[in-house]
C-alpha cells in the first residue's frame, strides 16, 4: 500500500500535488494559449506558422495538462512506492506503442500537425485511465 502503509496519507500527497500543479501550471498554460501568436511572431516566424501554433498549442496543452497532472504524479507515487520495476514496464510498453500509434498516425492515416495533437491528448488519457485501474486492482491504491 502506497504511504507507508497509510493510504489516507498517500491520496492527500497526490491530491496536494496535483492541486499545486494546476495552480503553478494553469496560468503558464493559459497565457501560452492566448499570447503563442505573438511568442512565435517576435521569433520572427511568419503568420502561417503563428496560425498553425495557435491551433497546435491548445491542443498539445491539454495533453500535457493531463499527463503531468495526474497520469504522471500517480506512476511517480508508485515509484516511489517500490514499484519501480513494474512502472518501469508500463512505461516501455506504452511508450513504445505511443510511437506506433504517432507512425501510423503519420504515415498511413496523414494527420497533420494538429491531429498528431489530438493522438497525444488520446495517449494520455489512455495512460492516466489504464495505470489507475491497473493500480487499483494489483490494490496498490
């Protein structure tokens, strides 16, 4: 059991962590949404690159808000748990069908840029979703 036997203990860490996370990450999320244009302009890139990001950009943060947010503090809270092994396995095996999914995405489907986003956002909520249950029913939560 995750907390050192306390699982009360380890759902108020988690809950801790993810709430300090959305409070530190949201208003960068939030600005990089609204002002990505003018980031990618002063770069000195042209309009059609800033109109491709603004697409992009609200898209991909969704998938990052998602990952860091919860699929990532809960495999990092299993690490530190002692199932470093296993998490480790998760990973490989998700990160390597991570990137089937992106090459067939790419090369047999032709997503673009954005619909590459949206494999990104579907990734992670796959992932998040399967190490809960997984976690749930090993009752390592």
């Amino acid at each position: 059991v995750l907390g050192m036997e306390d699982a009360f203990l380890a759902g108020q860490y988690t809950l801790l962590s993810v709430a300090t996370y959305l409070l530190l990450a949201a208003p960068v999320y939030i600005t990089l949404i609204f002002f990505i244009v003018d980031i990618i302009i002063g770069l000195g890139l042209d309009i059609e690159v800033a109109s491709i990001a603004m697409v992009y950009v609200p898209v991909l943060t969704l998938s990052h808000f998602i990952e860091d947010s919860f699929a990532g503090n809960l495999s990092s809270l299993l690490r530190c748990s002692g199932k470093y092994v296993e998490m480790a396995i998760i990973d490989s095996i998700f990160n390597v069908l991570h990137l089937l999914l992106i090459a067939v995405a790419v090369t047999r489907l032709e997503f673009d840029l954005v619909g590459i986003a949206w494999v990104e956002v579907l990734s992670s909520v796959v992932y998040g979703v399967f190490i809960y249950v997984y976690s749930a029913a090993k009752g390592w939560l």
